[in-house]
DNA sequence: CGGCTAGTTGAAGACACTCAACGAGCGTGG
DNA sequence: CCACGCTCGTTGAGTGTCTTCAACTAGCCG
C-alpha cells in the first residue's frame, strides 16, 4: 500500500482523467472545501487555464476557493512573468490594499470558486477568520518561497517543488516515511507546463527541464504516462531541496 | 524645494545622526506611528541590530512596530540567508499559523516596538483591523518581492531597492516628479550592509558593491558620506527597475 | 600605530540562460 | 489511414551573468 489511497498505483488507472476533484496540486493538503454559511455572490465554475483576475482589474470581490487550484502571476513590461503563489482548496484571493488587484489569477486545474463581496466579507465573522487564517498561511508560504527564490539552486528549486506536490509530507507537519519496510515512494501529477513551473521557480523552462532530467537519471524520479511522475523516495528527495 | 523637507540639502546636515525616528527605511512611508489604544503586553525599545525573535521561537504575540525598521529573515541549514522582509513603522509581525515563528526578525534601526499577546490582538477589533489592513499590504510586497527575486537583474534589483528607500516615490502612489524645472533629486540613507542588501536581494555582497558602482559610475547615484546616498534623478533611477 | 570591519575591484570559474535542433504526443483534415 | 501542423518536452553547444576567491583601501577605535 502507497502512502496515500488516493495515490495508489492501483486507483490511478481508474480514476478519470482530469476533471477529478481529488487532482488537487496537493498544496493546500485538502481535497475540497466545504462552502462558507455566508450567500455568495457568485459561483464559478471554470475549467483549467481559464482567467478570473487580471493584474490591474477591479478587485472588490474576496474569492474562496472550494477545488481545483489557481496560480498567482504577475508581469514585467518587457514579459517576463513570475507565477508567485499556487492556489488550492480553501485559500483565498482577490484582495488588495487599494481596490485594485496586484496579480492576475488564473486556472490551473477545474475549479470551483466562491465570489463574496467586500460588504458581506468583511460583515462575517466566519469569512473575516477564513481571510486571516489563510493570510497568515499564505505569508509563511511566501517567506518559504522567497528563500527558494533567493537562494536555492535550480536542482534544488525543482525539489521542493516537487515536495509540495506530496500531501503530508515535506512541510512542518511532515508525516515521515510510513513504514521502515517499505519503499517511501509517491505518485504526483504535475499539473504545470515546464514553462508554468519555470516561472514559478524564477527559471527557464529549458532549466527545469534538465533538473527533472537529472533527478530522474539520480534514480529521484521515474516518470509515468501523461504528467504523472513518481518519486522514488520522498525521504531522499527531500533532502535535495535545500531545507533539510 | 525638494521632494520632501526632511530629506533637503539644508536639513541634512543639521541633523542628529543615526538615533533619530526620521530616518526610517521610508518603507512604510511614515515615521512613526500611534500607538493603540488597547493595553500592550510589553514595550520594546531596541537599538539597531537586536534580535527580537529567533525562527523557531514560539511566537504567540503581536508586534507591532512604532518606529524604527525591523528585518525578517530565514537560514537554510547550510547558512544560506534570505532577508524576507524590511518592515517599518505601522507594520506587524509576529503571527503564525502554527505557535512558532517561521522567521528571525531583527532590528534594523533603533525602534519601539508594541508587543500584545494572542487574546489580546484577537478580541480588539481595532487590532484586527490593523493586523488584516498590514497582512494584505505585506502580501502585496512579497508579491512584488517574489518578482524582483525571480525575474530580475542584479542592477535592477539594487534600483528597485534604492527605490523603496525614496517615501512616496516608486510605488502606486508615485507622486511624479515634483517640479518640471528643478532636478528630481532625493537624499536617502541606506542603513543597511552590503551584506544585508544582498540577503535581501538575493545576490552576493560583490554583485551588489558591483551594481552600486555601476549606477554611481552612470551618474545615478552619488555617494555622501557615512550611508548617504543622492539619487539625482528618482525618474531616470525607475527607468533602470525593470518595472516601468 | 595596529587591528578590525565594511566596501571596492579584479580575475577566474560555475551555473543558468540563449539559441537551436529534434522528438513525442495529439488533433485535424485530406 | 497517414500526413501535417501544433504544442510541449528534451538535449546540445555556446554565451553571459553572477559567484567565488582574493587582494587592497578607507574609516574607526583602542
């Protein structure tokens, strides 16, 4: 048995392919999230790669995240792009110190959003301990990023992404290996275009591509069909990234 | 007239040298702030380079800063350092999802520091309000911070740091250049080392001595003494921040 | 004066980037 | 059915930026 049920080699081939809630990128270590008591003023129900936010639109609206996930861009003039946050079920977004938004929001899985507005956020109790909870965890996950950012090398950077794609592991509440017996492997799917994760990790694709690449020939990897890939030893692998 | 009276030529040097609120890192673009009104559990009052909580305290109060500018930073296990965050006046730090501090935080200028504990900063509704207004500006900074470190150069990075340091310049409340007819000058001070600005960066201190001399030799900067620098042109200093 | 710290600058090297070619997978249309 | 085009990923060769290592200077304090 695998370290998670729902990443056994025997569901996988079951499972349907994309528009599977349980496809989370693993980050906000839940599958779904139960629907705030508060009327929303929205719903959404938006496929992968669909945008919700531009950099510079109106943003009056808090957005909750019920699945699926979405990732946080911006843009410099000339082009360059850097993917600052990954999103997944129960974080938030949409809000910005003036009213309008810093980041462009998009899709990276199926998602199902829930739009409040500003009056009815900041009126419920309920939502007002939701947006600092996850402010909170959002800041920590962005100090942790700014060291990736800053200091990590590529091979490195490739690791601890990879890391966060595993539930349970690799953060503070980190399970460790399950068993001494058995193979500490995990099954991931990395939902990300090379491009997508070479901006998010302040790299070039063809970069990420050689660190997978070496990962995988050090025996860190074996890729499986489609973007699924299994890490051979998420004990090994996570002493690679730098944090351990 | 300058910019802004305290940073003209005929006060500068009249002025008491590093012991002085004035002189904050111009982040927050204030001074100094009121202190609130609920009861704090301590007052701090730290000069410049004391530690005020180690990553891995456990951290169940609320700081709030007053005066004075405080750094975050994290270390790798190899002792790699990233410098997260510059905080002044009005900023908080402290909070965590789980108990312990994620980061270091240390003074970087003399500063007066309010501590309250958890109960306290969670039954104020003035707190909370201070708190979430700050989270959402401090998420807004790592964002463009994110950006810096993933995405630009090392001359751009330096310019968006002396940037930062010029109040009212630079972000989205930039006020333009004052005058059409007078030089767009500002005076600013860097108390930090090369050593820190390049932890902040994400460079080493060579790279950022380096960029330093570059923008000085171009006529951007010119040196005064002690940590005084003069930007002689904040315009023409944006152009080279990769932003504008 | 000597010792210390902080900053500057040079030379050489490493790591990631750029440019380019190529291959796999997939949908479309003849 | 296969050819075609398209996107995405991989890999190689050469380049460039930043780092590393080292020497040297300026300022400060005893």
């Amino acid at each position: 048995m695998s370290l998670d049920p729902r990443f056994s080699d025997e569901m996988r081939d079951r499972l349907p392919p994309k528009h599977d809630a349980r496809w989370t990128l693993g980050i906000s270590r839940r599958e779904s999230m139960d629907e705030p008591v508060e009327k929303a003023t929205r719903h959404l129900d938006l496929a992968a790669r669909e945008c919700v936010l531009d950099e510079g639109d109106e943003a009056r609206s808090l957005y909750v995240i019920l699945e699926g996930a979405v990732m946080l861009s911006k843009l410099l003039p000339d082009g360059r792009r850097q993917i600052i946050e990954l999103l997944g079920p129960g974080d938030i977004f949409g809000l910005s110190t003036n009213r309008l938004s810093d980041v462009t929001a998009e899709t990276v899985l199926p998602a199902r959003i829930v739009v409040y507005d500003r009056h009815t956020a900041e009126s419920s109790a309920a939502l007002q301990r939701l947006v600092s909870e996850r402010m909170k965890a959002q800041i920590c996950a962005l100090h942790d990023h700014a060291v990736l950012l800053g200091r990590k090398t590529a091979v490195e950077r490739v690791a601890t992404f990879l890391m966060r794609l595993v539930p349970n592991r690799g953060g503070a509440g980190c399970a460790g290996p399950l068993s001494e017996r058995r193979p500490d492997q995990a099954n991931v799917r990395v939902p990300l275009t090379r491009q997508e994760i070479a901006d998010y990790l302040g790299l070039t694709l063809e970069t990420v591509s050689r660190a997978f690449s070496q990962l995988k020939r050090e025996g860190f990897l074996v890729y499986g069909r489609h973007d699924e890939v299994t890490i051979a030893n998420v004990c090994r692998l996570c002493k690679c990234t730098g944090s351990h």
